[in-house]
C-alpha cells in the first residue's frame, strides 16, 4: 500500500463527505452514494449489516433520537495500492437531542475498505465505525438561533 495520488484522494475525500453530508440532511440516496451497492456497514453491536439495511436503520434512528446532527471528519489517511484502498477518518459528530435537551458529541474513526470499480468509481465496501469516547452536555440547545436561516434534515434545505 502507498499514498494515494491527488485524484484518488479526492475522489475518496468527496465520497466521505457525501456520506456525512448525506447523514445531516438524511438523504438516502447521498449516502447511498458512498457506497458500492454490494457494501457493508458495522456499527458494533447496535448494527452490522447491508448498505441497503444500514441505510433505513441509521435515518430511523436519527429521526426519532435527533432534531439535529453535524458529523465534521479531519485526520483522513489513505493507502492506495491497485484499486484498493484503506482508509481511516477522524470523526466529531454532533447530536442535538430531541427538544434540545441534551447535546451528544461522539469521538470516533471510520476505518474503510474503498474499492475503484468501472461505472462507479471509489466508494465504500466495508466501513467500520471505532467508537473513542463520546461525551453528554444536559442544557438548552436551541437548533436555530431566532433571526437565522433554519436547517431542514432533507432535500428542502438550502444547501439543495
């Protein structure tokens, strides 16, 4: 394995920020995008499994636990060698909790197995979530401050 060159990486770099982009806005077909169609997702215990199934689960949980998430990645490694490539992110992931009680940040690294296959390019095959630690702040969280443009969790959102 060796570094991947400029366009490899970016090419990995967007697929990785479709997927968080594709969690905060819960758009399945952008996290969809991240993946080839055969890939897999291991959460730990609470998920292993399908893309296909990942996909459902993770938005049913965001949509009853969240009114709001920001999942932000730095430290991205890549080590490219003949259409393969591991990967390890850094994560920060925001969760503001349903009424603004309480707001959830979680220290984590996606450790990913990425392909480069005709007709779709690098994306995910396998991803594996390492939980580092994660931290709870009980308050009052207000998700859009009066005066500011609100965020919507789907395709209605401004970013569209």
């Amino acid at each position: 394995m060796s570094d991947a060159s400029a366009g490899v990486r970016r090419e990995i770099t967007d697929a990785l920020h479709r997927y968080c982009r594709g969690i905060d806005r819960m758009d399945a077909d952008l996290i969809r995008s991240a993946y080839h169609s055969d890939g897999y997702d291991d959460h730990g215990d609470v998920f292993r499994g399908s893309v296909d199934d990942y996909i459902p689960w993770v938005l049913g949980v965001l949509a009853e636990r969240f009114d709001s998430t920001m999942h932000t990645l730095s430290n991205i490694s890549i080590n490219e060698d003949g259409g393969v490539a591991n990967v390890e992110s850094y994560l920060i992931a925001y969760h503001v909790t349903k009424g603004g009680g309480t707001l959830k940040v979680f220290g984590a690294r996606y450790v990913d197995r990425f392909e480069d296959r005709p007709g779709g390019g690098w994306r995910i095959t396998h991803r594996t979530l390492v939980s580092e630690w994660q931290t709870e702040q009980v308050g009052q969280f207000v998700v859009t401050p009066p005066g500011t443009v609100p965020p919507t969790r789907d395709r209605t959102d401004p970013s569209y």
